[in-house]
C-alpha cells in the first residue's frame, strides 16, 4: 500500500487543502492521503486546540471519500511537530506501507532547513503540490523525479487569510468547506461570532460535539 502523507497546521482546514489531497489521490498513485495535523506549531504560531483542528480535518477529509484518512499520531508523539520523527514514527509501526509526503510549494525552499531534512530526503519521496503565486517554478513540476507533469497550482486559500476574515466577521464560504466553518461557528473558533455576525453565513446543525 501506498500512502501520502499531508501535515500542516490546519487551523484551519480550507479548501486549498481539499483540493491539494484531491488531485494527490487522483494523480499520485496513491492508494491513501493522510491527513495529520500538527500538535504544536514547530515555530510556537498559536493553533487553535488539537482536537479542534482534528475534528475539521475530519470533515474535510470526509468530503474525499474513505481514501482520505485523518491521523492523530502527532498528538500521541506530543510537542512539536517534526516532520522526520513522524515519518519515521509511521514507517515503524506501519512497515508493509509504502509513504510519500505531500508539501505545497511554499514550504519546498524552507523544507530544505527542517530538522533532519536529508535523511527525510532519503526516507520519502515528496509530492509538491503547486500553489498559486508561490514559487511558480517549483509548482510545475511534482517532483525533481517527475518533470514531465503537466503544470497544476491550487488556488492559494490560505488559513492566514480565513482567520483574519472570520475575526473581522467577512464572509469565508468559498475558501471554508461547508461542514468545517459550521464547526467554526458552533465552536466559536478564530474570532467568528464575535462581532454582529459572521459575515453572510449562518451556522447549520451538523456534528462535532464541542470540546475542551
Ligand atoms: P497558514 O496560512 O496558517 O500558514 P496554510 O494555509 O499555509 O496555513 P497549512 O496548514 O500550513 O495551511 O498547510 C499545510 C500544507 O498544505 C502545507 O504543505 C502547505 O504548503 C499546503 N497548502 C496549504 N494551502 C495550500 C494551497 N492553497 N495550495 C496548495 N498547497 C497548500
């Protein structure tokens, strides 16, 4: 079996990262896409809760289907993330599995200054996800190995600028899957309903019972 891994902060999930694992699952040769948000950042940036973040990633990932999975093993390991350790921590206890990590190609430059980044190098291949205006060059190709792929770049949604938006109360529905920013308001996550109201949205009934 072979499987993507996709860390990140999600804080929170949008649909810049839904795409990303979509077209990784459609086109990488992948038979799973893991998605394993970071316990702590590894840069001290406040995150919202760990459970928070992981309950989001789960209803973004369920909008991917049953090859889309969520992992907690960040929060089992504690502290902060480091993308060597959890590699290697996933290769231990899963050996019949083949892993790749995914990174958007803003983090392909900064990738390189990661903790144990050769050995990492030597560990996964990685799948690079273009991301809209960031590093162009780098969007075009999938990896060093594979330059023959056409050029693809997600839309750059970013959750720097749906935070922002949702402490100042604008609408976020197009860069926020449905089922993520019902949880955002239910939980009051980033600000949002603390003005008059969280832009054109209102919050639906769906799960996720509250936590911490
Ligand atoms: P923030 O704005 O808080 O820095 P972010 O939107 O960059 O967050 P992360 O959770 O830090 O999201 O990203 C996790 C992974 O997803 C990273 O590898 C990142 O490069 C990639 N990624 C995030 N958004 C996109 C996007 N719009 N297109 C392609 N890759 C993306």
């Amino acid at each position: 079996m072979h499987v993507a891994v996709f860390g990140g902060s999600f804080n929170p999930p949008h649909v810049g990262h839904q795409l990303a694992a979509l077209w990784v699952l459609e086109t990488a040769g992948v038979d799973e896409l893991w998605l394993i948000p970071a316990l702590v950042h590894p840069f001290e940036k406040a995150l919202a809760p760990f459970e928070h973040r992981l309950r989001m990633c789960e209803r973004a990932a369920a909008a991917l289907g049953p090859r889309a999975r969520v992992s907690d093993v960040e929060a089992r390991l504690g502290g902060p993330s480091r993308t060597l350790r959890t590699i290697e921590t996933l290769q231990e206890a899963n050996p019949g599995v083949a892993f790749s990590l995914v990174i958007g190609s803003d983090l392909v430059a900064e990738s390189s200054t990661w903790h144990g980044a050769e050995r990492l190098r030597q560990l996964v291949p990685f799948i690079v996800v273009g991301r809209q205006g960031r590093d162009a060059a780098v969007a075009s190709a999938r990896t060093a190995a594979d330059a023959g792929t056409q050029p693809l770049a997600i839309p750059d949604v970013s959750s720097t600028a749906i935070r922002a938006a949702l402490a100042a109360g604008r609408p976020t529905g197009s860069w926020v899957p449905r089922r993520v920013l019902e949880y955002i308001l239910e939980n009051r996550l980033y600000g949002a309903g603390a003005s008059a109201s969280a832009g054109d949205e209102s919050a639906g009934s769906g799960g996720g019972a509250p936590v911490g």
